[in-house]
C-alpha cells in the first residue's frame, strides 16, 4: 500500500479526528486568583509578624485585610486553599472534608473577584507594591525619645565618613545586620540600635525585632526582614564599614564604643534632714546597665539615702572610661558634695559620697564640657553656682 502524503491525511478526515481547538481553562485561571491572594497574605504575615489590618493607614494593608475576609467567608476559595493553608490561616473550615463541586460559574460569581468595597474606591492615592517600600518604612516611624544620647554617635559617624576614617558598600544581605552596624537609608545614617532574639519563621528563614534610629531623630520598630527589605529596594542604601576591620559595630575598643550612663537621681526621703533640699540636691552616678534595675533596690540601699529615688537626667557616653569620668565630676564638683550621715539597715552610721548640692544645669554643662574635651578648662565655684572658665 503506498504511502500517504500529509495533505491526503488532512484532506481526508470523515470522522473529524484531526480537529482540535485549544481552549483556556478558566477554572484554572480563576482559581489562580485564590492562591494569588493567598501567598500574598503569607508573605505579608511573614514579613510583619501579624495579619493586616482593615483600619490601617496603609491602602495595600488594608486591601489586603478586606480579601483574607472575603477568603475566610468563602467557601470555594476555602475549598480551593484547604490543602495549601498549613498553619490555618483561613480558620478550621478550610480544612474540612466538605467536598462542593464547583462550576465556572460558582467562581465568576464569587464575592471574592468584586471590587466594589469603599476600601478600593481610591481618590488620591497611589496603590501600593506588594511588599514594603522603604518610603513605607519612613511612614513607621516615630520620634526617638533619647535623641540626645545618640548625637555624639551620627555627629563621629558623620565626620568618620568625611574624612575616610569609615567607608561604605553595598547591602550584602539580610543575614548580615547586626546590632551596632549603621547604614545609610534614603538619604539618612541608620544605626541598629539593638535585635531581639532570632526566630525561624519558616524553614530557612529567620526575623527578629529591631530597634533602628536615624540621624532625623527618629527611630522605628521593625523587622529586620522589612529593615533588609527597605534597604534592598533604596538603590542608593549603603552598609557603612571601618576601613580597618570587616564590618562597623559599636564593641569595646571601637572608636565609636559606647561607654555608658552617667545617671542624676534626685531622692524622695521625708527624712527632715533631705526632704527641704530634695530640688537641689542630686545623685552622681555612672553605669553601663539599665538606670532602672540600678536603682529598684534603693530604699534597702544606703547609698541612696534608703529612699525612692527619681531619675532626673541620663547622659550617654562614647569612648571614656566610664569610673574615671564618674571620678572626675565628683572631684570637680567636690566643693559641693553633701555632707550626709545615715544609719544604714543594721544602725552603722554611713557617709554617702555621691550626693551634692547642685542645680540639675551645672551637671549637664559638667558633662557637656567632659563630652568636647574642655573640662580642665573650667571649675566650679560653689558660691556662685557657677561654672566658671579658667583664666590662662
């Protein structure tokens, strides 16, 4: 039997076997709409640590609450996600063995592909990304309430930088942040101020709560993956780095290390003897710890005249030796030191020696003058109150 030639083949077709038309499934297409949804909820919850909120000032986020709604009110889309939603996100019932057959018209019907919510009206506003820009993360944030103490640290980092000291690079990676590293952030020096605890979100992958603080003066709370996320989406982010060592953290012997406290208590005795000087007279003191837990303990403690304390001042320090800067206030304010005698716990009469007689601005302008390197250059006359230059 001869063989036939292609065209005999497709001119000869009675039963119509050769005629075959391709078609989209629109219950795939549709149903694709779910599971967008749904791993844009996940990536939200990872990189936040909660589910979005309906009232939130973000358009996206909010966008985002009013669909995991309407997934959870559905019961296609529950059908349809039931064997993906692991950690139950979209409540019980999208885990149930409820098995409803659906038609293409049961899912071009769904509630879940209407846009006609008031949150979607949008007048004004530009939609957002799927994740967070780092324009949002500016959004977070708010004013650092202890500025101050950070204004040494921005002012060396700055002058570091400007005179080669300190370089910068690109982002190597989300892994890399630590606490210490400063960066540099649309257009402002970000310094990783402290890290919780590093947590496994998901296989792989781990977040942490962070505490950033800007050169602005403000500071946000955030996770370090959305940190990573807004440093990798401003093209012009920098890590900055010493040009001696591999990355720049805020460690002892670091030129930026961070000495620690010098705290001004004021008492809260009804002691006769302390309570009608209680407004000047103040409590010297350094510590690398909290102020807090220092003094929880006072009114067991001689040392605070056994007594409530209130904390009136804290003044942070880089790049001293903390005991010998306590040392030096109280020698240079050694003619006002209290002469105070107390009994302590077992009736012993003790001498407290960090108490004076000062107003609370000779301490701060002490600790100015000891912060730019002019101390010596002054001293305190206890008559006047006054912190008086020395003549050369």
């Amino acid at each position: 039997m001869a063989k036939r030639t292609l065209d005999e083949v497709f001119s000869n077709d009675p039963l119509g076997l050769l005629e075959v038309s391709v078609t989209k499934s629109k219950k795939l297409s549709n149903y694709a709409i779910y599971y967008d949804t749904f791993e844009e909820l996940k990536g939200f919850i990872e990189e936040n640590g909660r589910e979005p909120e309906i009232e939130a000032d973000n358009i996206h986020e909010a966008k985002l609450a009013a669909r995991l709604e309407k997934l959870r009110a559905s019961p296609e889309a529950l059908e349809a996600l039931g064997p993906f939603d692991t950690d139950g996100l979209l409540g019980a019932e999208s885990n149930s063995e409820k098995k409803t057959a659906l038609t293409i018209d049961d899912v071009l019907s769904s509630d879940l592909l209407e846009d006609n919510d008031e949150i979607f009206q949008l007048k004004h506003v530009s939609v957002g990304t799927k994740k967070q820009t780092a324009s949002e993360d500016m959004a977070t944030r708010k004013k650092c309430p202890d500025f101050d103490s950070f204004k040494p640290l921005f002012k060396q980092i700055q002058e570091e930088l400007d005179n080669g000291t300190l370089k910068t690079r690109g982002i190597k990676g989300v892994a890399e942040i630590q606490k210490g590293q400063a960066f540099i952030l649309s257009g402002l020096i970000a310094y990783v101020v402290d890290m919780g605890e590093k947590k496994e979100r998901r296989k792989g992958h781990h977040n942490a709560r962070m505490r950033v603080v800007y050169s602005n003066g403000m500071e946000s709370n955030l996770l370090l993956r959305s940190f990573g996320a807004a440093l990798y989406k401003d093209k012009a982010a920098r890590e900055i780095f010493s040009k001696d060592k591999e990355t720049l953290l805020t460690e002892e012997k670091h030129s930026l290390y961070r000495s620690g406290i010098v705290y001004v208590l004021r008492s809260k005795s009804d002691d006769p003897r302390i309570a009608p000087h209680r407004d000047y007279l103040h409590k010297i003191g350094v510590t690398t710890s909290d102020v807090k837990k220092r003094i929880a303990s006072a009114p067991k403690d001689s040392t605070y005249l056994l007594a409530d304390v209130e904390v009136v001042a804290e003044f942070t320090l880089y790049n001293m030796n903390l005991k010998a800067t306590e040392k030096l206030l109280h020698a240079f304010f050694r003619d006002a030191q209290a002469d105070i005698r107390i009994p302590d716990r077992f009736g012993e009469m003790v001498r407290p020696k960090e108490w004076f007689f000062l107003s609370l601005d000779a301490i701060k302008q002490a600790t100015q003058l000891i912060k730019n390197n002019e101390i010596t250059d002054y001293r305190y006359d206890a008559e006047t109150a006054q912190l008086i230059k020395k003549e050369r």
